[in-house]
C-alpha cells in the first residue's frame, strides 16, 4: 500500500529540513582570528585609622608610670594592620614634649573595617632636673598617636 504526503506535511517536512540547514550553517560558519586588548584594575590604597586615649591624671615630675588606655577605630571600608602605636605628648606653652614620655606598644594586629582595637600602655613625666611646677601644673597634654 501506498502512502501519500499530504501538502501540509510535506510544507511542514521542507520547513524542518530549511531549519536545520540553517542551523547547521550557523554552527559552522564562523572566523578564527587572534586578539589582543587590555584593562585597568585599581588596588585599594590604606586609609587611615582613628587614634585616641583616655584621659590620663597624676602625672608628676619623676612620677610612676601611668598606664593609658588606647584605642585604634577603624573607619575605613577594608581590614588595617597596625605593627606598632607610639605617641608623643605635645607642648603646651612651657610644659614640653621632653619631659615626657609614652611607651610604644607592639601591636601586629589587623583592625577589621568598622570595628576598633582596645589596648594600652604606658606614660610617664621625666624629672627635667629644673623647677617645672611653673610650666606644667594644672595643666592638660594632648597625646599625639601614631601607628605604622
């Protein structure tokens, strides 16, 4: 027995046989070539972090060592690493920075972003070996920090 196509399948047949002709003509057609090109990346850049102590009393000329409480903020949008603290008691009219003296602390700690690191040392007031009632007493000293 015979079989007969009927028009709309050989229209559907030819229409499937056109696709995949294409299709495999897509695959296949394309270009081999080589490039070249370039782009920019950009590395952060270390910010800075925010130093500052508590409020120290009882300095005296010769005095006892006074421990400072210390903390190192992290502001920034990446982790800080900090090796060492150090800090230096300013001049304050005659009250001088040489008679004074603040331990560096050893810290070699990373300070994640947003978070702040608690930690301490030591100050101290030297004897000068001249009269420095005059030109410190009462008064208030700033302690500069610093970290690297």
């Amino acid at each position: 027995m015979k079989k007969h196509f009927s028009k709309k399948r050989v229209v559907l047949a030819a229409i499937v046989v056109v696709a995949l002709a294409i299709a495999s003509g897509v695959a296949y057609a394309y270009f081999t070539a080589t490039g070249a090109g370039s782009g920019s990346a950009t590395v952060g850049s270390s910010a800075g972090l925010t130093i500052t102590s508590d409020p120290v009393s009882g300095l005296y000329p010769a005095g006892v060592d006074l421990t400072v409480a210390v903390h190192v903020a992290n502001g920034t949008g990446s982790n800080e690493y900090v090796n060492q603290l150090s800090g230096t008691v300013a001049t304050n009219g005659g009250c001088l920075t040489a008679w004074f003296q603040v331990d560096t602390k050893s810290v070699t700690a990373t300070v994640n972003h947003g978070a702040t690191l608690d930690t301490s040392t030591k100050v101290r007031m030297l004897d000068s070996g001249t009269d420095q009632t005059a030109a410190c007493a009462g008064k208030t000293m700033t302690i500069n920090w610093s970290s690297n």
